[in-house]
C-alpha cells in the first residue's frame, strides 16, 4: 500500500471542515467578497470581487439608511470530475452590508460589472472638510468697572 499525501491532506481538510461545522454550525453565508471602499470627488465608489459570479444575480438594496449587495457565487465546474484535493476557492451565499449617511436615497445609487468586479457608486455623500478658522473675539467697549469706597483709617 503506497501513502498518498494528497489524500491525506484531504482527508484532513474534510475533517477539519467537518469539526468547524458541529463547533460552529453551517454558516448561511459562506463567501465574502473582499471590498475596495474610496472618495471620488464628493461620491464613494465600492468595488467587490465578484469573479465567476453573474451580475445579473446580485441583489443591490438600500433600506432603512443600510446599502446591502447580495448574490451567490456557484461552483459550476462539472459534477464527475473526481474527488477535490484541496479547496481554496469559496462558494454560497454572500451579502456585504454598509451604512450609509442619514438622507442618502436609492436614487443617488448606480451600479456597473466589469470584469469580475462590481463598482456600486453612491453619488453626492462626501461633503468637504473645512480647514480650521480663528474666530475673533470682539472686545467691548465700555469703560472697566470701578469701585469707589472711603478708606478707613484707624486711629487710636
């Protein structure tokens, strides 16, 4: 009998998966997509790596001040090619949730694919920073307060 270490490697990326699982339970969401966040001029553009997944089955939502960009990356490759040795790739259910600032509407939202990326741009929500100012104190005019007062001597 000859040892395999691929298959032995499997084995324990199976168990391992499988010990993940009782310890933690199936998780419904089982990919996340790495995001790019940046400013451009007063808009932010998010982009996401979406590679292998069909623009036309993300969900893009903006409900109660939240931005939320959902879908599904499948594994399509054929069903008989043999047993996976080592799984990197990930597959499922994903959804990325952003807050937005107060008053930002679906309107002000536009989304494209290209590429295997999604860039989601939300128009109008950066607001430029005023550089500091120095406020001048104006001073009053009116005479400084007097006390006037009879000094007392002591005599004796």
């Amino acid at each position: 009998m000859r040892w395999d270490p691929f298959t032995a490697l499997a084995r324990m990326d199976d168990e391992f998966d499988e010990l993940v699982r009782r310890t933690f339970g199936s998780a419904s969401y089982q990919y996340v997509p790495p995001v790019e966040m940046a400013t451009d001029g007063g808009d932010v553009v998010i982009t996401l790596e979406l590679p292998g997944v069909d623009p036309s089955e993300v969900e893009i939502e903006v409900a109660d001040g939240r931005l939320s960009i959902s879908g599904e990356r499948h594994d399509r490759t054929e069903q008989n090619r043999g047993k996976v040795l080592v799984r990197e790739l990930r597959y499922g259910a994903f959804r990325r949730t952003f807050q937005l600032p107060e008053g930002v509407t679906a309107d002000q939202v536009e989304a494209e694919a290209d590429q295997g990326l999604l860039r989601v741009r939300v128009h109008n929500v950066t607001r430029p920073v005023e550089p500091p100012r120095k406020i001048s104190i104006k001073g009053g005019e009116r005479p400084a307060a007097v006390i006037e007062g009879k000094s007392q001597e002591t005599s004796k």
